[in-house]
C-alpha cells in the first residue's frame, strides 16, 4: 500500500526514535480491503462531463465581471475569500502577466439515490486549487487486484480499472511549463511545512522528473524571504527561474500569515504558470457552485454549447444562496423545516467545515437575522446507499462497517492566452468512509483509499 508520513503516537511508543524524527514516521495511507461497487454508467458520466468542467472553471476564471457579482456579499463577510479577491483585483489592476494558464481539479461526486431506487450522478463540489491524492489513486488499483488475486478472484481482479491520474496531472504541468519555453526554468511546488502526505505530490514530481522537469519544494515563507521579480516579472527564487507554481498550500485560512499573503500576491504577479492562478482558486469557492446553478448562468458562461450545459446540468444538486432576502429566507426556512435534507457549507476547503442537523439548525437560528449569512450556502444533502465494506488504516482494528463512496475525477487543462491547447480528464479517485461520518475526506482522518469496482 502507499505510504504517508505521520506523527503516530503508536510509533512512538514502540520505537525508540529521536525526537528529531518523531514527525518523520513512514506508514501506510488508509485503505478498503475490497474495492467498491460503482455504476459503470454513472463512472462513465463522471469521466464525460470533466471536460465541460475544465471549460466551465477556466470560462469562471476569465469572467471578472462573473466573479465580482457573485462574490459581493460573501466578501463582506468572509475574510478568506476577501483576501483572495483582493489579490485578483490588485493583479486585474496592474495587468496579467502570465500568459499560459493551466488547470489541475478534482470534480467530487456521490452517487444519490433517486425515488425509484436508481442511483443518480450528484456534484459535491469541484477542487481547483491543491487536489489531492492523484499520486496515491494511481497505486490502489495493485493493491485490490491483489487482494482479489489472493482470493482466488482472477476474473475480478481483471476487473479494476487502471488508473494514473500522477501522470496526467504532470502532463498538464509538463505542458504548461513547455509553453513558458525557458528550458532552465523549474516547477516551484508550494509546500507545507508539515507535509503529511508527502508521498502523493512525489508521484507527481517523479513523472515530471521522467520528462528532465525539475521541482523543487518551497514555502510561502522561503518564497517571501528569497523570491523577486526582474523588470518583466518573470518569477526568480533562490536564483531560479520558476515556469510553473504549483500550490499544494494556500487553501485554508489558517495556511496564510501576513507573510504568506505577500508571497501569494509575488507569485500571481509574476508571469509564472500559476496552478491554480488567484481567479481560478476563486473560480472554485461554493459560492461560484451555487452560482452556477442558477438559471440560464451555464447559458451564458458557455454560449453555443448546449449539450455541454445539458451535461453540467444533470450532475448539479440543490444549491441555494443564503443572501439578505426573500430568497435566502425561504431557503432558511425550508432548512429548518427538515434539517436531514440539507448541509451548510462556508467558503471553506479540506473538510469538517459544513454543518448538518442539529449544529446546523443552531447555526442557521444565529444566522438568520445577520448579513453573515452570505457567507454560507445551502445544499441539498446526497443521501447514498450503504453498502458494507472494511476499512484497513494503521492502528486500528479492520473493522466491516455500513459504508458510502464519494467518486472524483481529475481534470487537466491548458490555456495559452485565448487558445485551449489541453482539455482532459486524467483519472479518478474513489473514496469510502463510514456511514455515521457525515463529513471529512481520507486527510481529515475519516475517509480512506477504494477502487470502483464497475457493474
Ligand atoms: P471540502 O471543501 O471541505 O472538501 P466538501 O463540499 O467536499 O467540502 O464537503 C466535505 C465532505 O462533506 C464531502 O467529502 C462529503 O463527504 C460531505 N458532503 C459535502 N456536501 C455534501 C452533500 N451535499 N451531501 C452529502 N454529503 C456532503
Ligand atoms: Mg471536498
């Protein structure tokens, strides 16, 4: 199985290590024992429908105007999202250097079921900036076609689709970095300073290595301390020419001091690839989700592509603004009316920040009366059929338990100033957690590794 640094206080006790490589402890990434069963139909409209993803972000991204309209209340009121708009103005202001614009997303779904009992294709959201765990999905398919192949199960094992998202990912930085056509030039990785899952980004970094790419890892912090410009912001740290920054940081709030917001500011004003670029990350909040979902919004964003709004169409669940008006009130209303049906969600990234049932309701009671409000939104909660499977994680007791599965699949697309010159998708991710868990992903300790198993 695949491997994660961890602080694992299990390790801890056993070996006796120097403290020094406490946080430094190589352990496996939690995994199903058995593959999932997945709807090839459902699978296949999955895969289909990434690639008006890729042009509806990248259409998001180029649409100021779109991006100011609809972020207007939530940056009253939330200071994330704010700040990040103040850095797509201040870069709208003096001009857009980068002219090669690349995309890396993960488009998240459930798979709802409907009232006759078949199961539908639902968005839960859509990953634009740090979408993890391509490098790791590219290893699960060995690790079931083995369990399946000890089991005798020659044909099932047969059966687990291949998949190598680490590569696709990596064309796309590849592309992207060929573009900016500086033959010395890196692949900067923004990094944390505590990386635990160190192993997915390496997957990447060594297929960019195969193509005589080099990456190297940098934080915010080194970027503020030995990053500049030259006269026609081209992007230098440590000396290096950077083509391509690649954010595997920055998505949550608490990611940014003082500093790291002036090194986010450096880097989008340079004419470095940026993945995602400041318009992008905001191109993916769950404000712009809602958005979306309105009618005749897909119509313009996309004009003349009506098969390709048709199929953005069918995988949208209910989204609902929680604005200052009737609107938002009678969408409040209907939320507390049957809490189970709904989820709260702010402009947050990395799980455990939506709020259901009964915290939900609280928050919603708080709420209600204050323009605060408008920084959450409303969705319609997909609610999955259980299944049993058994989830493998270290120092913890396999255990078979009722189960849902949440399908990603990776988007990579290439901009080169008007021009789409790439637009794939380049893999899946299938994630399975518990039942009684209503929130979180493998990160957050809650879901973990699973390969569809197609039927
Ligand atoms: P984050 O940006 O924190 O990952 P998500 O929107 O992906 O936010 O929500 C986190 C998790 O919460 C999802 O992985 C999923 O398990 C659960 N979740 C989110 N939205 C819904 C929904 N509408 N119905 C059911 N579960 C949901
Ligand atoms: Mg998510």
């Amino acid at each position: 199985m695949e491997l994660w640094l961890q602080e694992d206080s299990l390790f801890t006790g056993a070996l006796p290590l120097p403290h020094s490589l406490l946080d430094q402890v190589v352990s496996y990434a939690p995994f199903t024992l058995f593959p999932s069963l997945v709807p090839s139909a459902l699978l296949e409209q999955a895969y289909a429908v990434q690639m008006d993803f890729n042009l509806l972000v990248d259409a998001v991204s180029q649409n100021a105007a779109f991006l100011e309209q609809t972020l207007s209340s939530t940056i009253k009121r939330d200071d994330f999202t704010a700040r990040l708009f103040d850095i797509h103005k201040q870069v709208l202001k003096e001009g857009i250097a980068q002219t090669v614009f690349l995309g890396l997303n993960r488009s998240d779904y459930m798979f709802q079921r409907n009232t006759d009992g078949s199961p539908a294709l639902k968005q839960i959201e859509i990953n634009t900036i740090s979408a993890s765990f391509g490098g790791l999905a590219s290893r699960t398919p060995a690790v079931h076609r083995h369990v399946l192949s000890v089991l005798s199960k020659t044909q099932e094992a047969a059966k687990i689709l291949s998949n190598n998202p680490s590569k696709g990912l990596a064309l796309g930085i590849a592309k992207a970095w060929e573009l900016y056509g500086s033959a010395n030039a890196l692949v900067l990785l923004i990094a944390q300073e505590k990386e635990r899952n160190i192993f997915d980004q390496r997957a990447i970094e060594n297929e960019l290595l195969a193509r005589n790419i080099h990456v190297i890892r940098r934080r915010f912090e080194d970027v503020s301390e030995k990053g500049s410009l030259d006269q026609d912001r081209r992007l230098f740290v440590d000396g290096q020419e950077v083509a391509v920054v690649y954010f595997r940081d920055g998505y949550m709030p608490s990611q940014y001091s003082l500093q790291n917001w002036e090194a986010r500011l450096l880097l989008e004003r340079s004419c470095a690839v940026k993945c995602p670029d400041i318009a992008t990350q905001l191109a993916g909040t769950k404000k712009v989700q809602q958005e979306l979902s309105r009618v005749g919004v897909l119509e313009v964003l996309l004009p003349g592509q009506s098969e390709a709004v048709a199929r953005l169409r069918a995988t949208f669940a209910g989204l609902y603004s929680l604005d200052m008006g009737e609107e938002g009130d009678q969408a409040i209303t209907k939320a507390l009316a049957a809490p189970s049906r709904f989820v709260l969600k702010p402009q947050r990234e990395g799980g455990g920040n939506n709020l259901y049932g009964e915290e939900m309701v609280q928050a919603l009671e708080q709420l209600k009366d204050s323009e605060e409000r408008a920084s959450y939104i409303l969705m319609e909660k997909i609610e999955p059929e259980p299944f049993g499977n058994c989830l493998l994680r270290p120092g913890s007791p396999a255990r078979m338990v009722q189960c849902i599965s949440e399908l990603g699949i990776f988007g990579a697309y290439v901009r080169q100033g008007k021009t789409l010159v790439m637009n794939k998708h380049v893999g899946h991710l299938l994630r399975t957690k518990a039942m009684e868990h209503a929130d979180g992903g493998v990160a957050a300790g809650v879901a973990v590794l699973d390969n569809p198993y197609p039927v």
